[in-house]
C-alpha cells in the first residue's frame, strides 16, 4: 500500500507541475527540492537528482506542452509497475 501512495504522490506532483494554477506548480516544485521526496526515491531505487533534471526540462516547457508530457510521464509510471 505504501508503494502505491507513494507512486501517487509522485504522479501528482508532476502533473502539478503542469497546472495552470500557479500555488500548485510552487507546491509541486518545493516537493522535488524536500527530504520527502528524497525518501521516495530511495523505497524505488530512483536516483533523485535524475528526477530533478527531468523536472527541469518540464519546467522549461510552454504550459500545454508540459501539460502534454507530464501526462505521459504519469503513463510510464504506471506502464513501470511502480502502481
């Protein structure tokens, strides 16, 4: 069950990053800087600074592009197994 929460948590903040309310992108991008995320990522073997670069790549993208590509990286989470 903790595995799922936590892949939920994950899924949800990237595709906060991706909203187009402003509060919840802020949210969104404070979680991949905190310990909490940190910690998720060692339960999953994820390297956390990997996640990060991704982050910032999807940042850098106009909004409907970023909309589009967090939708698909929340499709790969699932595809992965990390359900």
């Amino acid at each position: 069950m903790v595995g799922k929460l936590e892949n939920a948590i994950l899924k949800q903040a990237i595709r906060d990053l991706a909203s187009k309310h402003i509060e919840y992108q802020e949210d969104a991008k404070k979680f991949f800087s905190e310990e909490s995320f940190d910690q998720i990522c060692k339960s999953k073997n994820i390297k956390p600074d990997e996640i990060r670069n991704g982050v910032a790549i999807l940042l850098s993208y106009p909004l409907l592009s970023r909309k589009k590509m967090a939708d698909k990286i929340s499709r790969m989470l699932d595809i992965d197994g990390m359900t």
